[in-house]
C-alpha cells in the first residue's frame, strides 16, 4: 500500500518545501481564466438544447440565440465590472466567501461557501463531460460513446491524482492549451463567419435521427422557455470570480494586474461566446448528444483535417484544465472553511504533498458520483449547474455594496452603482434560474446548499462545545488520581508475567490481575500456576459460564470501578506480537474485541503489553521465545493504543494447552 | 400475558434471565435477599460465586468470594484460608454470618458456609 502510494503520489514534501510563486498577466489569463473561457465549449450548445428542443424548433431556437448572446454578454460585463470593485477592495483574495463573512455576517457566508463547493463539484464534473463529449464527436472516436460515463470517470482519477502529487496552478504548461483553445475557436470563427458571408460554406447537414428534438419547424417559442434558455447561457459567467480568488498570486501590484486579466477575460469569453452564436446560427448546428455543437461547426468549416481535430484536443483540454481550476479551488475553500470551524479538521491539513489531500480526494468522488448519476451528460447537469453560481455572485456583489457602503472610500458613490447593479443582476439571474429550471434540476442545489449550511452549523457547534469542554480554568489542578490496574491473564506464561512487571511499575493504587474460568478444572490450574510461580499479585478468578470472556470482565470492571471509586481504570492485556501478518491470523480475536468494548468505557485506559514471538522459537517450544525481549523492553513498548499487535495471550492459542 | 412473557423471553438478555433464574432460586430457599442485607446484624443468604479472589502467598492468607443472588452481591472473606474444596466460581453457596460495610460492598467474614447443588 505505501509502495503504490509512494509510485502513484510521489515522495512526501516538508513543510519548507512550500513555494509561492508569483504569475505574470499572461500566465494569469491562461491559468484563472480556463474556467470560464472553457464555458465556450458548450454554452451555446446548452442554450440550444432548451430552446431548439421539445415544443420549440430548431428554426426557433437559433433565431433566439443571438438575443440571449447578447443578454448573457451584457451580464458578462456588469459582472466582470462589479467582481473589478472586489479584486481592489480584497487584495488578499475575495472569494464569495470572505466577502460575505466581511460584510453579510456568518450565515451569508456559509451560504456563499456552500453554493461555491456545490458549484466546484459541478465544475467538475460538467467540464468533465463536456469534455468527453468534445472527444467522442470526433468521428474517429465515436465508438466510445458508450463508454462516456467510464471515460469521465477515468479524466476526474487522472486529475485527482495529478493534484495529489501536487501540481503548481502557477505552471506554466496550463497556459499553452488555453491558448490554443482560444486561438483555434478564434480561427474556427473568424474563418467560419467568413466561409459563411462569403456563401462558401452551407448548413450543418440535418440528422433527423441524432437531433434531440422532434421537430424540425413549427412549434412556439413562449418567454419561459427563452428565460430556460437565457440560464442555461449564464452558465457562461461560471468561473469568472476565479481571478478575484487568486489576487496574491499575481504580480505586484497585484490589484491592479488582476483587474486587468480579468477585463481582458471578459472580452475574450464574451467576444468567443458571442462569436460562437453568431456562427450557430449561420451554420444551423443541432443539439446532439452523439456529437457536439461545436464539433460539428469545426467539421464543417475546416473538414476532418489536422486543425478540426486541434480544435477538439483543444476543448478537451481546456475543459480538463477548467475542472482542474476546481481542483486547485475546492480543497482551499474548504480548507478555510475548515479552519473557520465549520468542517471537519481534516480538511485544513496538507497532506505529504502539501496539497489539502482530504478535499481533492471528497471533490473526486462528489464529482464522480454526479457523473454517474447524471449518465455523463453535460446537458442533464447544466441546470444544477447555474444556482451555486449565481447565489455566491449575488452574495458576493451585494457584499460589496455594503462594503462601499460602510468604508466610503474615494469614488465610493459610483463603486455602489456598480456593485449594486451587478448584485440585482445576478440576483435576478438566480431566480430566473431557480424558476425555470426549478423542475429539471435546479432544486437539487436548492435543497442541497441549505443541508450543507446546516452541516456547517452542526460541526461548528460540535467543535465549540468540545473547544469548551477543554478550556482550562486559571486555578484549574488536575486531582490526585485514584488509580487502578487491572491485568487480563490468560494463562501464567512469560507474556504475563511481564505484563504484570509492566503493571506493577505504574505503581496505582490498586492492583489485581484477572481471568475468567468456565469450569472448577481450570479454576484449580489456574490457581496451581499461580501458586507455583509465587505472583505476588492477588488473582481474580471471574465466573464465565458462557466463555464469552467480554462481558464477565467489563463486569468485574465495573464492580471494581464502584468499590474503589477509581478515577482511571486502566487494563493491562499482554499480547503476542507474531512477525508475519499471516501469524496474527492464527491468533485469537478475543482480546481485540475486549479492546473495543473498552474503548467507550469512561474513565478507562487499555495498555497492551507486547510480547515478541520469534517465527523459529514459535513453532517449537512456544512458551520460552526470545530471550532478548526482556520485561524492560516490553514495557517501553507499550503504549496506551496498542498499535497493530494481536492480542493472544488472553487465549487459547491452537496446539498449546489452554493455560500454557 | 402468556405472548407478552414470550417477547421478553426472546428478548431479554442471557445475563438478563440468568439473573431471574438465579433469583428466583434463591428466593424458594428462603433466604435474605442480598440487596435486604441490614449491616452488623445476622444474615442468611445465598447465591451463586462469581469471582474468587486469591491473595498473594507474601501477604496473609485470605480467600475473598464474591457471592451474587441476582439482585445484589455479598463478599464472603474466610481468614486463614488460601483455598478451600468447592468454593469456586460459579457454585451456589448458602452463606450465614454478619455483614459489614466495606465501601460500597458488604463483606461477611469467617461465614458458616453450605454448598448447594
């Protein structure tokens, strides 16, 4: 297990090892900016899917593309200036969650950090399935696509591991097929557009049998479906606070490098997913799930050649680069949350990578789990999508309003404006997508981000009553404690014996050893060894009539407990330890289940005392091995856990007579 | 109820019965329940042994029984002795002496002692 983890995930790093490195505009762009660029690849698409199918045509659908193109793109812009005010108000990284924590107070705040670690999942996996679904449009690949869940599957395990070995969002090589993506869609484009004025090209061939939709003409088009189709074109806006995340990983100053990538993203995903529109409907692509909007546009424009097929890999990698940007996000929000308190611990500690290893491992199987629930359709997890979005936006511009509000810094009147207008955009954003899409999948976040808030809250509550629990008075003087040792003897064997060497050294107030007899024959040997070995320790022989050994001696425990109002109970259980793993399972389990019992006890403490068994000593005389594991040695050894060894010593051990 | 007496039989813990049997029992020898033990006055009772504790040759000889009627529990200490034929872990004694307190517990030292069954 340590092998494979050592190939798999590398060799751990020290803490000094941690390095922050800082990025320039154009590394910048390309790293924080693969998110949302990425939506390119199947927004346009999404948009389709809702208003070209079902009551609606196809006809319809593309005529009502360019409107909500626009709709999405004026969107883009109030969101892009708004999230501008966050990036120079929180140079140390405004995600959603702070802003709210700063502004709003606790419950916004756990609401925004909900909605964002729903939304990484769905960045995830919809990136993720879009992904494929870029892979098997290529013809060359179409046989896979029946395997799209099991490809999905196999991307999101490629990634996490990746990520557990740790990798730099700074790198560079993350630039390079960002780029590549936006000049190959900017070429498709601009060369497609043309191909298209110029009446070079025609209309993506019709297939009657590979379109989701029924009708190829006819039909309505009412305002709830376009509202449909507006939300599923804001999907668009997801990943655009990812810049004002990362602030501190610009270069100085760092406020105002940020700001600028971000404007220059804006215009290039607002430019591309224009650009992408007005090309659908020139091209009349159809909504498909064997092939994908954009792949159909690039076939028909550049034919199968070198270039179609670099567009493809392109999207591909973009979109895993985009599920990436979750990747690197999730684990540190939750790690802030995590340390805010409002979740397990786990989350806030870096792993031998120094990556937060908890939260790219619960990412995966969240991810993955949607991915296979939703069939690894982009189009089914689209209206989940939105929600998480648009809640954290609007929390996080209406955090800003207050932010102006209370700071009233220069300029801060027309800061408000902004902010404002970006707030009651989104906002309404939200409750169109909320409303429309309420019924296709939109409640899921809707039901989901407030059982998350509430789980928050509980953990938070659980770790300040514990945090309570602790907290140490000034005058607090732990008491004298009346102490009690109480060692399970099986049979009188070297084991035992040191064990009760190791007992006796504690020095408690009381000590006794135990064992349990289901018959007066082995109450008379027991007793006989006893005497014979000259144990100065007295001996509690306990009835077991069902030789179920546990509950006689939790009993026995527990009358003890009572006669000397002990404050620590602690018992002592010598143990074998054997040196191969298949040795410990000839050994009784007995013991380990006593061990457990004991656990929930209040007030008890369980030593195993180990007693090394030499492999060649073991098979011939059993009872006089290893003469170098002295009582000293087994007494430093023991600790208050008991490590991996097997308990045996409490019983029979197969070949030997019982009290050996 | 005969069905409601069946429930409990099938849910009830062995312990559970094996504490009403003993008790029960004990009740038809007609003795003085353990737990209706008054301190310095004689007492009769029995029950079955569930530990025997044996003291350590150095120190001086003593044999402690924890004796148990099910419904309270008793520790017969006899003096002078390390052992002593048929008392041991899980018989039933009659034991007749006085109690003491001790803690939480009541010792009877140096009882006059009947095996049963």
């Amino acid at each position: 297990m340590a092998i494979l983890k050592r190939v798999l995930v590398g060799r751990p790093l020290a803490s000094v090892e941690q390095e922050h490195q800082r990025i320039p505009k154009t590394i910048g762009l390309a790293v924080f900016s693969s998110d949302a660029i990425s939506s390119t690849a199947y927004a346009a698409e999404e948009i389709l899917f809702v208003t070209a199918v079902g009551a609606s045509s196809l006809v319809l659908g593309l005529d009502m593309l360019i409107p909500i193109a626009i709709a999405v793109a004026v969107l883009l812009g109030l969101v892009v200036a708004s999230y501008r005010q966050t990036i120079y108000a929180y140079p140390h990284g405004g995600s959603s969650y702070v802003v709210s924590r700063e502004n709003h107070g606790v419950n916004a705040s756990l609401v925004a950090g909900a909605s964002i670690l729903v939304d990484y999942v769905l960045t995830v996996a919809v990136s993720i399935s879009a992904g494929v679904a870029a892979i098997i449009s290529i013809p060359t690949f179409s046989g896979l696509a029946d395997h799209r869940v099991e490809l999905g599957i196999a991307l999101i395990a490629l990634i996490a591991l990746a990520n557990l070995r740790g990798i730099k969002e700074s790198g560079r090589i993350f630039a390079a097929p960002t780029y590549i993506y936006i000049l190959t869609l900017a070429a498709l484009l601009i060369y497609g557009l043309a191909r298209s004025y110029f009446g070079d090209v025609g209309q993506v061939p019709f297939d009657r049998e590979a379109f989701e939709g029924a009708r190829e003409a006819g039909g309505t088009l009412g305002l709830f479906l376009i509202l449909k189709g507006f939300s599923s074109g804001a999907v668009a806006l997801t990943g655009v606070e990812a810049i004002s995340d990362g602030v501190p990983a610009f270069r100085r100053p760092t406020s105002k490098n940020a700001a600028t990538t971000l404007t220059a993203m804006g215009f290039i995903l607002g430019i591309l997913f224009f650009g992408t529109a007005l090309l659908a409907h020139r091209l009349h692509p159809y909504p498909s799930h064997d092939e994908t909007v954009l792949s159909q546009m690039g076939l028909l424009v550049f034919g199968d050649g070198p270039i179609y097929v670099l567009l493809q890999f392109a999207t591909v990698a973009i979109l895993t680069l985009a599920a990436n940007t979750a990747y690197a996000d999730f684990p540190r929000l939750s790690s802030i949350i995590a340390r805010d308190g409002y979740l397990p611990r786990q989350f806030a500690n870096r792993g031998d990578r120094l990556v937060f290893s908890n939260g790219i491992l619960v990412l995966s199987v969240l991810a993955g789990g949607l991915l296979v629930a939703f069939g690894g359709l982009t189009n089914a997890l689209i209206p989940l999508y939105a929600v998480g979005v648009f809640l954290s936006f609007t929390l996080s511009q209406s955090g800003m309003v207050r932010h102006h509000l209370r700071l009233q810094e220069p300029g801060w009147k027309r800061h408000t404006v902004i902010s404002a207008l970006g707030a009651s955009a989104t906002l309404i954003v939200l409750l169109i997508v909320g409303i429309t899409k309420f019924t296709s999948g939109a409640w899921v976040p809707v039901v989901v981000i407030p059982i998350i808030v509430l789980f928050f809250k509980r953990v938070k509550r659980h770790y300040t009553k514990v945090a309570n629990q602790l907290r140490v008075p000034v005058d607090y003087k732990p008491r004298k404690m009346n102490h009690t040792v109480v060692v399970l003897v099986g049979g009188v064997h070297r084991g035992v014996l040191d064990a009760l060497a190791y007992a006796r050294s504690l020095n408690p107030n009381h000590l006794a050893a135990v064992t349990s007899v289901s018959d007066e024959e082995e109450q008379e040997r027991i007793e006989r060894e006893w005497a014979d070995r000259n144990i100065d320790i007295p001996l509690e022989i306990v009835y077991d009539p069902y030789r179920e050994l546990t509950d006689p001696l939790l009993r026995y425990i527990d009358e003890l407990d009572a006669h000397y109002e002990n404050d620590v109970v602690t018992v002592v259980i010598p143990e074998f330890v054997v040196d191969h793993w298949w040795g410990q399972l000839l050994h009784n389990q007995t013991a380990l289940m006593l061990k457990g019992r004991l656990l929930f006890r209040r007030g008890t403490v369980v030593t195993s005392v180990p007693y090394h068994l030499r492999e060649e000593d073991r098979l011939g005389k059993p009872a006089a091995s290893a003469e170098q594991a002295g009582t000293g040695e087994a007494a430093s050894r023991a600790s208050p856990d008991g490590g991996k060894a097997e308990p045996d010593a409490l019983t029979r051990t197969p070949g030997e007579p019982y009290r050996s | 109820m005969a069905l409601k007496k069946m429930v409990e039989r099938l849910t009830k813990t062995t312990e559970e019965l094996d504490r009403e049997a003993l008790a029960a029992y004990c009740d038809r020898l007609g003795v003085t329940p353990i737990s209706q033990i008054v301190p310095r006055t004689p007492a009769r009772v029995a029950g079955e042994i569930r530990t025997v504790r044996i003291v350590p040759r150095a120190g001086a000889p003593a044999l402690e029984v924890t004796v148990s009627d099910g419904r309270g529990s008793v520790v017969a200490v006899f003096l002078g002795r390390r052992k002593i034929a048929g008392i041991s872990p899980g018989r039933r004694v009659e034991v007749h002496g006085v109690a003491g307190r001790d803690g939480s517990r009541y010792l009877i030292y140096n009882p006059e002692y009947r095996l049963l069954g």
